[in-house]
C-alpha cells in the first residue's frame, strides 16, 4: 500500500501526484454515515439508497427516528482533498446487519475507519467497533453530537464501548463540513502513527 510504504521509508510524501487513500466510515443503521459522507465530500456523492418500506419494520427500529425514510443497502462513496499531496476517497457502509456481508469488500485496503456513534443507541455501533478492531484497522471513534447536544462525556462513551485508550475519541457533527474534516485529519494522524508504531 502506497500510503504505508511511504511512512514506512522515511515518512516521504508524494510531491509529483497527490497520494490516494481509502477511509472508510462505519457505524449502526441511521447513525449518520451518509450525512458525513455529503458533508464532506467536494465532488457529487455516490449513495445507494432505497425507500424504507412496511417489509423493514420488524428489523428496523425506527423509534429513535421518526424522519427516517431512506436506507444505505450497499454503500456511500465521496472524496475529499485534505492536502495539495493527499486525497482521501470515503466509503460509506450500510448499517443493518443484513448488509454486513459486503463489509469485507468495502474496507479491503483502507488505511482507517471513522466509526459514528450516536449515543442515544449506543449498542448500534458496537459491531463496528468490533469489526475493525478483529482486523486491525486503525480507527477513531466520532460521536455524532445531534444539534450540538452530547447526551453522555467523551469518557463515558469510551467506558461503555471498552475501547482501548490510544483509540481517539473525536466529537463532531456529521452535519457540518469543518467538523468532519477535523474527524478525518485526526483519523490520517492516528493511522500514520499506528504505522511508525509498526
């Protein structure tokens, strides 16, 4: 992978052509994924999604969301350029569980995941959270602050997800471009330093 040689020689950034890399952004059904994917992303963004229909009830909990009318059912893709040097190409997954057989294919060569959290259900991301730390991808958790309001501390997430402590926790809202853009600079840094870690 262009992107681990490079910090593997030396730390070189490309100067001829920008370097690619693959982020992926994870998370439990309606959490938020594909609003963070068109936040950010500077070109038309790529979404697969269908209407939500009375066949989804029993599967789908929708108590939390009311408004909810569309649903990924393969995957999200934007892309974003952070640097003059350095693109990152975004893939959005679907959240329901009944879609997770496409995970594999969807993370195959990323360099890090963004996985949303939305704390009014926690338990929604923990199979994320779980996929990504079975193989080994470097990851930040990004708790999705709906209108600026955080229903439980940084601290407290963290406890309740049992993730380990050099994971970064970043809070942001996956409405507004800054604050996601914010999310993938601390994602590259992190996913650089699990690099020189080895």
């Amino acid at each position: 992978m262009a992107f681990v040689d490079s910090e593997v020689s030396g730390g070189a950034r490309a100067t001829q052509d920008a370097l690619s890399v693959k982020i992926v952004v994870a998370g439990g059904f309606g959490v938020g994924k594909t609003t963070l994917v068109g936040a950010v992303s500077e070109i038309e963004p790529l979404r697969t999604e269908a209407l939500m229909t009375e066949a989804s009830t029993p599967v789908d909990d929708l108590s939390m969301l009311p408004d909810k009318t569309t649903t990924t059912v393969a995957m999200d893709f934007g892309r974003i350029t952070l640097a003059d040097d350095l693109v990152l190409y975004l893939f959005g997954t679907p959240g329901q569980n009944r879609f997770w057989f496409m995970w594999d294919d969807i993370t195959r060569g990323a360099i890090g995941a963004v996985v949303l959290v939305d704390t009014r259900r926690l338990a929604d991301c923990f199979g994320a959270v779980d996929y990504v730390e079975q193989r080994g991808i470097p990851f930040v958790v990004a708790i999705n602050a709906f209108d600026g309001v955080l229903q439980h501390g940084v601290d407290e997430v963290r406890d309740a997800l049992q993730v380990s402590s050099e994971v970064p926790f970043v809070v942001t809202d996956a409405r507004e471009r800054e604050s996601v853009k914010n999310v993938l600079v601390r994602l590259v840094e992190h996913a650089m330093a699990v690099v020189r870690q080895g």
